[in-house]
C-alpha cells in the first residue's frame, strides 16, 4: 500500500509494459478491504488515462473502503476518475 502511494499517479499509456506491469502488482498486493485513510490515499494515484486497465483496478479497490471515500463533487477541473468514482456513488445512492 505505502509503496503503490509513494510511487505516486499511475503512469499513461506512454509507459513501458515493466512499469504498468509493477503498478498492478503492487494494487493485486493490497489486502482488501482497504480502511478510509488507505481509500483516500489511493485516490491520488489516478493518471492522466486508464493506464491499460490498472485505473479500473484501484478504482475497484477504493471500492472496497467504507463508503463514500468521496463525499462532495470534484472539481469540474479534477481528474477523470475522480469524477467516475463519484458518479459511482451518486449512483449508487450513497450521496445525493
């Protein structure tokens, strides 16, 4: 967990197959279900794109913390995923 965060935002589609191949070793590494502080962490290693699918992958791990890790809209200027976690929980009824 410490190590995935202090790695920092996941690399974008630029990167080479070692580096997203590390990345998501380390997400399948993380116990589940993740605490809040871990959740919002995590929140702040979104990239600037799906990054093959490893986005997806912490999105479901954040998933896994209490609920919602996100409790006011992002900013219209915040990052994709940002905005995808929270209409997950809009949609999901846990915020309004």
């Amino acid at each position: 967990m410490q190590a995935f965060v202090a790695d920092g935002p996941l690399p974008g589609w630029d990167a080479d197959g070692e580096e997203i191949d590390r990345r998501c070793d380390q997400i399948e590494a993380i116990a589940k279900p993740v605490t809040g502080d871990e959740a919002r962490a995590l929140i702040t290693c979104f990239g600037p794109d799906d990054c093959y699918g490893v986005a997806w992958a912490l999105l479901h791990l954040i998933e896994t913390g209490p609920n919602p890790v996100l409790t006011t809209a992002p900013a219209s200027d915040a990052n994709e995923w940002h905005h995808r976690l929270w209409a997950r929980i809009v949609n999901s009824g846990l915020a309004p």
